[in-house]
C-alpha cells in the first residue's frame, strides 16, 4: 500500500478507536496488505480489495482463546 493510504488507514482506525496506542505498517513485498499494531503488539491485518471497481479494506483480528482469560 502506498504511504497516503497507510495514512488515511491509520487516521481512520485511530479516530475509530479512540484512545488507543495504534500504528499501521506497510508490508514490503505485498503491496496490498498493511499490519496493525495495538500498543507495539501485532494485532491484526489490513487488506485491500478492488472489486467491480469499489475500492475496501479489510482488518482480520485473530483472538485466542487463552487471550480471553
């Protein structure tokens, strides 16, 4: 993804997320995924989709079960 969108995509979810120590880092060989960082920690991942022309994101959180303890 480019840097604008990396951008917009964190202003995005920071503005979402209120309060939440967040950073979206670009993935240099795949031009179309990001990873999303909750206070310095991996916490998910973004892709982009283009499909029939309308541009989406999606973010994949995986959640473990001992994480919910």
């Amino acid at each position: 993804m480019s840097p604008a969108e990396i951008r917009k995509l964190e202003a995005y979810l920071k503005k979402t997320f209120k309060g939440v120590d967040l950073s979206v880092r670009g993935l240099p060989r795949k031009a179309d995924s990001a990873e999303v960082y909750v206070n310095g920690e991996f916490a998910g991942l973004i892709d982009k989709d283009t499909d029939e022309g309308e541009l989406s994101y999606h973010l994949t959180m995986t959640i473990l079960d001992i994480d919910l303890e």
